[in-house]
C-alpha cells in the first residue's frame, strides 16, 4: 500500500501548520494521547499533568530557537484542537521520557547506513518506534520558502518531521539515544526541520552542533561529497564521522560510539542494537552497495530475527512492543528517494524526487 503523503501549503508558518492539524485532526489527538500515556508510564511521570507541564516548558525554547517553527507548531495544534504542549509530547516524545523519574530506557531504535556506490552516496535507514505508532507515518513535502530550499520528509501526523533531504540534496537522519542527562531543550523535530533549510551539509551539521538539545540523539546529515556525524547527550555532544574521514561507509544504531557519550546515556539489555550495528557493519565489509535499491534491500534484513535490522515484537499484550515502522533511503547524487510507512522487509520503497533528477 502506498505511503501516504501530505503537502504543506504555501503560507505563513501559522496558516501551514492549522492546515496541516485540520487535515489529520482525530489521528493528532489520538497520537498525542497515545504518546502522552507512554511518556507517563515509560518515564514514570506521576501523572498526565506533569508530562504536560514537563512539555510545556519545552514551549519559550523553541520560540527563541525558531519562531517560524513555533508558529507551525502553535498551528497545528489550533487545527488539531489540541493545546500545544499536547504537540510537544507528539513531536518529542523519546526527550520527553528522559526526564522521567527513573530514566527507564526502551529498546526501540533505527538502524542508519551511509555508503559509497557507483551510482553515488547513499544514506538510509529504518524508523523503529513502539509499532502503536506505524498508523500515523507519512511522507511530508515542505515547500521552498525565503530562499530556503523544499524538503521531503519522513515524518508523523502532528509531526514537523523526523528525517529528510531537501531539494539542494542535504539529508538529515536520526538514532534515538537514551540520556541519562536530559534537560529541557530545543524540540528535537523541528531541529531536524532548521537543520534541512541549510544548502549544504557543513552548514546544516553547524546548526545542529549550537543547538541547545534536550536528549539523545544521533545526527548523521550528509550531501553529495561530505558526511558528517553528531552524538548528543542533554548536556554534551561529540563528532562521530567527519568529511577527512576516508571513509567509504558508515553505520550507526542506537548505542553510542563516543565514550563520553556513552559515559551520560544507557542501553537496556533487551535492546538489539549491537546485534543490527555488527550486522549492518558485517554487511557493508562483506559487500560494499550497490545503489540505492540495494541499500533498501538491507534495510528489510530479518537476519537474527528478532533481533534484525527489520523487526515486529509487538503482540495483542504488548501492543506498543518495538517495530519497525518505517523508512527513508536517498540517493544524494540523483536525488532519488525511496519511503515506506510499515515494515521494510519485501517491500518496494514509493519514489520520490529532490532537486531536479
């Protein structure tokens, strides 16, 4: 089944995100509800109302970082009919549960490629989240707006985005890591979004690195000639790959390289990510990519099932269980994207353009 896709209008930042919350009104509410009950009890809140009030201090931050990407945010949830910390919890849900009482760490995760291959660079990678959230994914469109370029985005109903390449071909990917240091700070998607308005990937990297973060995460953005990498924790980042690196590939999942990255963030034992980081690496070594279609054909690995790059654990009682929910993989030199919203393995990506083919 096709993934489905939503353009965002032209317009002021307030119009695009009341356009965007009235096009998926009941499915933002119930995403927000959903992921406003996980953060409760996966963070050990005491209630719903102090993950609101938690979300809601996350509001000024993103005002100062970005008042363009406050005012989508503010109107999506006027569209919605949802107050704005209700976005926050959507938008930023993995920061948000660590800072929770105990910092309980989920095994969920994204695997992330970065390649080499006769056909040009190649970068992709899963979107693993409790599979409860596989409904809402969808390719977003942002428009060219003030010389910035147009993005294509993988992303959520309510969701200003999570990874993507614009039209100037400079891709931003993600790993989730769990921070055992986390503070308020800039919403982690709309970074993403600030990040994708840059025209080459030094630029979009220099944003990210004198963002204010809040969590862990790992941020790999790349163009056609340079690759660069960031893990962060609420209080430190560190450079995981950088362009004088003679590299010809790059993998990534959701543990830490950086030592002192690692040093403020935990893996829970039941997590897969060393098993997914040795086979994707394995992998690569063994035989580098081909193109892109190879790259995704990787992606939809179940080698080691469960415990594979593709991956389903969610039951009837666990039904928030860690899947794989979706994907992006781009082709840097020619812009050729391919998406999926659901499992990678078997599956054809839809295609997409940036930039001119």
């Amino acid at each position: 089944m096709p993934i489905r896709t939503f353009e965002l209008p032209t317009g002021s930042p307030r119009e695009q995100g009341r356009a965007h919350g009235e096009a998926f009104r009941g499915e933002i509410a119930s995403l927000a509800e959903l992921r406003t009950y996980l953060t409760r009890t996966i963070g050990d809140f005491e209630s719903d109302a102090a993950v609101l009030e938690s979300a809601a201090e996350h509001l000024p931050v993103l005002e100062a970082f970005d008042a363009a990407l406050y005012q989508e945010l503010l109107g999506i949830a006027e569209g919605a009919g949802l107050a704005p910390e209700r976005l926050v919890v959507l938008n930023h849900y993995t920061d948000l549960r660590d800072l929770g009482r105990t910092q309980v760490a989920e095994p969920d995760g994204c695997s992330m490629l970065w390649s080499e291959s006769a056909e040009g660079p190649i970068v992709a990678q899963t979107w693993d989240m409790h599979a409860s959230a596989m409904p809402y994914v969808m390719m977003m469109r942002v428009p060219e707006s003030d010389g910035s370029p147009g993005a294509w985005m993988l992303s959520l109903t309510g969701c200003l985005g999570m990874a993507g390449v614009n039209d100037r071909r400079v891709a931003v990917l993600i790993n989730n890591l769990t921070s055992t240091d986390a503070v308020v700070g800039v919403v982690w998607s709309a970074l993403v979004r600030r990040a994708l308005r840059e025209g080459r990937a030094a630029s979009a990297y220099a944003t990210i690195d004198a963002a204010k973060v809040g969590s862990g995460h790992h941020y790999l953005v790349c163009d056609d000639n340079t690759a660069l990498a960031l893990e962060t924790s609420g209080t430190r980042k560190r450079q995981t790959l950088g362009s004088a690196e003679q590299r010809s590939h790059y993998v990534h999942t959701n543990h830490c390289i950086d030592a002192d990255i690692a040093a403020c963030s935990r893996v829970p034992e039941t997590s897969t990510t060393y098993a997914r980081f040795d086979w994707l690496a394995q992998s690569l070594e063994a035989k580098p990519v081909a193109g892109l279609d190879d790259a995704w054909e990787r992606l939809g690995s179940v080698e080691g099932y469960p415990r594979s790059v593709c991956t389903m654990t969610a039951t009837a009682e666990r039904p928030h269980g860690p899947a794989t929910c979706g994907a992006l993989a781009v082709n840097l030199k020619t812009g050729r994207v391919l998406g999926v919203a659901g499992l990678t393995n078997r599956v054809k990506g839809d295609v997409f353009q940036v930039g001119r083919g």
